[in-house]
C-alpha cells in the first residue's frame, strides 16, 4: 500500500533503490526490494528490529554498482547509509545507532566459520540483548529469503 500511494519514494528513497534488482538465485528467491520486505515480515514485532530487516540490505543497489556488479561490504555501507536516513526522519539517536549497527553487523559470520572463540569477544562487547536480536535478524534473512536456507549460525550462536 505504501509502495502504490507513492510514500515509499517519499519516505525511503534508497530503499526504493533495490526495486526490480535481481539477487543471485542461488541464495534469494527475491530481489532486494522484495527481500528487504519479507525479512521485515519475519521479524518479531519490536519496532527498531523491524527497521533493521526492513533495511538491512539496503546498500546492496549501491555496492552493486560502485563494485561492477558485487554486493560485497553492503552490510558496512548499509550502516553509514541507515544512520542518514534515519537521521533524516528524525529518529531518535538511540534507535539510529541500535538499527544502524544491526544492519552493519548482519553479515558477520555469515557462513558459521568463525572460531567459536572469536565469537564470544564479539558478543562479549556487543551485549547480550544486541546479539539476541542479531539472531532473530539472522533467522528473518534466512527465512525472507525464501530458499529455506540453513540457520546453521542462529543455532551456533544460541
């Protein structure tokens, strides 16, 4: 509804980027708008983590082209990206920093190979609550995904 009335442009331009962008089929059945929208439907109803599925793959339009075709180092352009467009809407400090390190910290580990040492320093020095949302993050990707990927690393980090 919002993408009909026009409020989508309005509001979230740079995620309007990703409209019509294909994504590698081996690992998304969606292109990244429609991705972006399905990992928010998954997510649990807790408004910041919502925004953080909403946008975590937000700068994939960007790194895509800046690359030649790669999507790498979009979680970290998608930090930078999120924090000045949540600024922009005038959200609070606070709820700009917590989305914009979900969305640049939904990367990590992606394929479950970090040692299990290096995992403990970093949830050590992110924080419990912050690491438990970066789970549900993990699981509402995998899941809005739609390829029934493996939560191999949502579990490992459990």
């Amino acid at each position: 509804m919002l993408e009909d009335l026009g409020a989508f442009y309005d509001l979230l331009p740079q995620l309007m980027e990703g409209r019509g962008m294909e994504q590698p089929g081996r690992y998304h059945r969606y292109g990244v708008l429609q991705h972006n929208l399905m990992v928010c439907a998954a997510t649990p109803p807790v408004p910041a983590l919502r925004l953080a599925g909403l946008l975590h793959d937000v700068a994939k339009p960007r790194c895509f082209y800046l690359t030649g075709g790669k999507m790498h180092g979009h979680d970290l352009a998608g930090e930078a990206l999120c924090r000045r467009m949540l600024a922009r809407l005038r959200l609070d400090n606070r709820t700009v920093d917590h989305v914009a390190l979900l969305v640049g910290r939904h990367m990590f580990d992606l394929d479950g190979s970090a040692r299990e040492s290096t995992c403990r320093k970093r949830f050590a020095g992110w924080g419990f609550d912050f690491v438990r949302e970066l789970i549900l993050l993990r699981e509402a990707d995998v899941v809005g995904s739609g390829m029934g990927g493996s939560l191999y690393t949502a579990k490992k980090w459990r």
